[in-house]
C-alpha cells in the first residue's frame, strides 16, 4: 500500500497505474491534507468472453423460413 498526496497523484497518475499494473502495489491511497480520501486499486480482470456466436449450434432453422419473404414485402409495399 502506497499513499499519495492529490498533487502527486495528478502529476504521477500514470506511474501509479503502472505499479498497480505490474502489481508492485496492490493499494494506492491518495490523501488530502495527510487525510485518506480515494483508494486506487486493480480493476478486476473480466472473464467474459465475446458474445458473438454464443447461441452457435444451440438450435436450428427450418429450411422453409423464407418462405412467406414475397408476401411480407408485398404487405409493406401495400401499407405505403
């Protein structure tokens, strides 16, 4: 755990990312007037993956899905 004063912390914003980064420090404590105000710590990494294609082979699609294309687009093209 590292404590920081406001000022340090806005001109060495970067370089306590890093050491949190790199986990040299697990805490950063940015204080003003010596009093603890704002904990810095590691955002937790997510495991969560893309959801593109999550639903891949969980189900089917009938052949004759497209059947009734021509008679939705004539519905459309009547409501005009």
């Amino acid at each position: 755990m590292k404590q920081v004063n406001v000022l340090e912390a806005k001109n060495e914003l970067s370089k306590l990312m890093k050491l949190l980064e790199t986990r040299e420090e697990d805490t950063i404590i940015i204080a003003r007037n010596g009093t603890p105000v704002v904990q810095m710590v590691l955002y937790p990494e997510s495991n969560k993956k893309s959801k593109i294609g999550t639903a891949k082979g969980k189900f089917t699609c009938p052949e004759d899905i497209n059947i009734y294309d021509d008679e939705i687009a004539d519905l459309f093209e009547k409501s005009l």
